[in-house]
C-alpha cells in the first residue's frame, strides 16, 4: 500500500510539472494579441519597399550635437548634414535621410538612397574606395 501511494505521488508530481510547463510555454508564445499585426514585414512586395522614405517627411529640426556625433554606421566615418534632409558620407555616396526630425541609420537605407555624384572625387573613385 505504501509503494502504490508513492508511485501515486509521484505520478502526480509528474501530471503538475508537466501541466507547469505547458501553462509557461503559453505565456512566452509570441507577441500579445494586437501586437505585430501591421508595421515591418520580413517579405517586401514588389510595389511595397520597407527602407522607402515619405518625402512629406523629410527633414526636421536635429540637435547640431547629435548630428556631430554621428557616423557612417557602415565604415564609421563622418558625415555631411545636406540641405538638412540628408545626412551624406561622401566616401560611399551613402545618404541616410532625417525623416521628421529623427535620423534614420540603416545601412539599407543608406545604401537605397546612394547617390554617387556625392562621393568626394567624382564617381570613378566610388568604385575604387579605401
């Protein structure tokens, strides 16, 4: 009789550890509901491009100490502030837009907005860079 209670115990232990696990494994299950359910999307359609900037927004007061502070998040050199939209490395052609006022630092975005004409020496030296 004393085995067969603690085999029940230990049964029972068991049913409430594993029913633990299953209760906890619900509360880390992805993002709440209504969370996640628009916004960024790994997959872009053709017609749908994540890193494009809406030129109604483009510009925007920046604190100048902020904008001396910060660099090229692809080589991490300077940048150049550009008719206070656009924040221009002139090694790359690389330009990240301020859009509303806030920076926007992605080296996608850089690379979208690219324009080879500003890299300092003309486009022939774009290719060859150091």
């Amino acid at each position: 009789m004393r085995r067969l209670v603690k085999v029940l115990v230990r049964i029972g232990a068991l049913v409430g550890v594993t029913a633990a696990v299953v209760k906890a494994s619900q509360w880390f299950k992805g993002a709440p509901e209504g969370v996640g359910t628009e916004g960024f999307r790994f997959t872009a359609d053709e017609d749908d491009d994540p890193y494009a900037v809406d030129l109604a927004t483009l510009g925007g007061d920046v604190d100048p100490e902020l904008i001396a502070r910060l660099v090229c998040p692809l080589d991490k050199g300077p940048l150049e502030l550009v008719d206070g939209k656009w924040l221009v490395n002139r090694r790359n052609g690389y330009r990240y837009p301020i859009t509303d006022g806030i920076p926007v630092m992605l080296v996608e975005v850089g690379e979208r907005y690219r324009d080879p004409a500003l890299v300092a020496g003309g486009p022939d030296t774009a290719a060859g860079g150091s």
